[in-house]
C-alpha cells in the first residue's frame, strides 16, 4: 500500500481523511502537534479503522523531526493540513500565523524535496477570495485582499507553491480550496473536536444544544444576505475527505512539474439562520441563541461553483447540509456518553 504523511492527521479534517484514504487502499501516516486536536482521535480511528495509525507527535517545523520521519517511512505523497485556522484569532495574534503556517510549509517542500517526494495535496481556503464580487466563486475568481491574516497565510502559501512549480522542480501539487467543512464520521467515532471555546459555528451549536454553551451568538444580522446573517458554503468533512484522495489519485497521473487548484464546496450557500434552523429541525431541540455585532474578519457571503472538481476529478458533494448536521449533533452526543 502507498504510504501518504498527513501533517494534521488527528486534527478535524485530517483524520476524516486518515479514513479515506484507508478505504481507498492507501496507508496514512500521521504527524501532529495536538496544539489544535485531541489523542482520543486516534482512539477513535482505531475503532473505525479496526488497527492503530502510526502517528508521530510533533510539529511540522521541526526539521529535524521531519527528516526523521521521512527517513523511517517511504512516502508515495502528502497531504498538508497543518496550520493555524481561527479567523478571529488570526487578527489578534497575526505573527503567530504567518510564523507557523508559512514555515511549516517551507520546511515540509524542503524535506519532500530532499527524499525525492513529488506529490502534495495542499489545503487550501475559500478564504483566499476574499469578499467576492460575483458569485459563485470559480478558480478563475480574482483574489482580492484577504480578510484576516489567516486568509492572507492561504494566499501566500498558494503563491509560495505555484512559484516553486514555476522553478522547474520535479514536483506535483494540488491546492484544494475549500469552503466551510461541517459534520462528522457517522460513526460518531470521529468529529469536530474545538479546544476551549469554538472558533466555527456548528460546533458551537452543538455544544449550546447540548448544554455546553449557554447561548449562540449570531454575529451580525445587517448583512445584504436573504435574512441579514453570514453566507458559507457548509461542506461535509467525509465530502471533502474524499476530495482529497481524488486530488491525490488524481496527481499519480500528471507529468512531472504539475499544479492545480480546486474549489471544494456543494455549490450551494447557506445563511447562519438557516444553519440554526436546519439543525433545530434535525435534532428536534430548540437553540437559545442572540444575534450579536459582526465580528472581525467575516465576509459576506461565498459559496462555490464546483464544475471544475466535478468534471476533471469527477468529484461531487454526496451528503446534504441536514446529513452534515446529523451526525454533528450524533458526535456531540457520543462525546457526551464518553464524559
């Protein structure tokens, strides 16, 4: 079996993916700093997976460790998710992630280089449009300014990656731009795991359903969308775990000195309200929630136009936004169980 380094594979998407890529025939190989993840997701992956994941507990800007890793392991390709991804913080702490998302991701190229590793699936974020001017998004979609910092990381690293193609090297990568990841194995195995308060919106529902959370906040309901809130395009993470192994599948195939982008996405875009009242009708339970002030670094609206993954990767988003939140409140049920 292809052996694949996943840098983040016990975060949220990176163990959804760990789980793809194991049913697509290939063995994933974890390394990961549980700076922004739980242990108890490899325990979860076990009982999924039915065999424990070698993982390697560290930081992908750890040269050293990265050396050591590839020295012990023959890889067929990578998958890079590691990096820091909280908008709001991002506009508090900008050093912290330029700092760690775009060295991270120097030292990851200069290692692959080094072991003549040709092929990475980079994830990438809708983020890098900023607030678009028309909508949907396409690949061809100019970016514009990023929001945050954050954004601004994804755009740097996309631009780092395409000139690094551009030297000539012998290498190929995709860069996956995706939308807002939501949902959970179904299972209930593995799921979306926040560390202290939640940085994203449905496990910020979920929690405040389950009690965790007094209440929701809403941040903003003066927007120029149908009912005033935010527009995201909600993808499922089992949806965009699978778009990497077709990214990754995809690459095999390519002549040497190859990149791309793919937006990730449904296609379709949903209101914070309409995220709430989806998830009030799935679950059965009524949301204590309070529209509040925007919050810094929010766009308006995006959401993808998906014709372009679904005609060369013959990609296509499977499950539907009240599946996404099933299972996320089916998670946040188990993880109740646990406690």
């Amino acid at each position: 079996m292809k052996k694949i380094l996943i840098t983040g594979g016990a975060g949220y998407i990176g163990s959804h993916t760990a789980v793809a890529l194991v049913v697509a025939g290939f063995e994933p190989v974890i390394v990961d700093n549980f700076s922004n993840s739980d242990h108890s997701a490899l325990n979860g992956l076990k009982r999924i997976l039915g065999k424990e994941l070698l993982c390697y507990e560290g930081d992908c800007n750890d040269r050293e460790l990265l050396q050591r890793i590839f020295k012990e392991n023959q890889f067929e390709g990578v998958i890079h998710f590691a990096a820091y991804k909280a908008v709001g913080e991002s506009t508090q702490f900008p050093l912290k992630y330029y700092s760690n998302n775009l060295f991270s991701l120097i030292v990851l190229l200069e290692t692959m280089a080094a072991f003549g590793v040709r092929d990475l699936v980079f994830s990438s974020s809708c983020t890098v449009y900023g607030q678009p001017d028309e909508l949907p998004v396409k690949e061809s979609t100019p970016r514009k300014e990023a929001e945050s910092p954050y954004g601004n990381t994804k755009k740097i690293c996309e631009d780092i990656l395409r000139d690094y193609i551009k030297s000539g090297v012998n290498s190929r990568i995709i860069s996956l731009r995706y939308f807002n990841p939501v949902g959970a194995h179904p299972s209930g195995e593995i799921g979306e795991l926040p560390l202290g308060v939640p940085n994203n919106l449905v496990p910020f529902i979920t929690q405040t359903a389950a009690g965790i959370r007094e209440k929701l906040t809403v941040f903003g309901n003066d927007y120029a969308t149908s009912d005033g809130s935010c527009v995201r395009d909600y993808i499922h993470v089992m949806d965009l775990a699978d778009a990497h192994v077709k990214a990754l599948e995809y690459l095999f195939k390519q002549k040497e000195n190859f990149y791309d982008l793919f937006n990730v996405g449904t296609g379709k875009g949903n209101t914070v309200l309409e995220v709430i009242q989806t998830f009030e009708k799935v679950s059965g339970r009524p949301l204590n929630y309070q529209i509040g002030p925007r919050r810094p670094g929010d766009i308006e609206k995006v959401w993808a136009n998906t014709d372009k993954i679904n005609t060369v990767l013959g990609w296509h988003a499977k499950y539907s936004l009240e599946d996404s939140l099933r299972d996320s409140w089916n998670w946040q049920q188990k993880l109740g169980e646990k406690e």
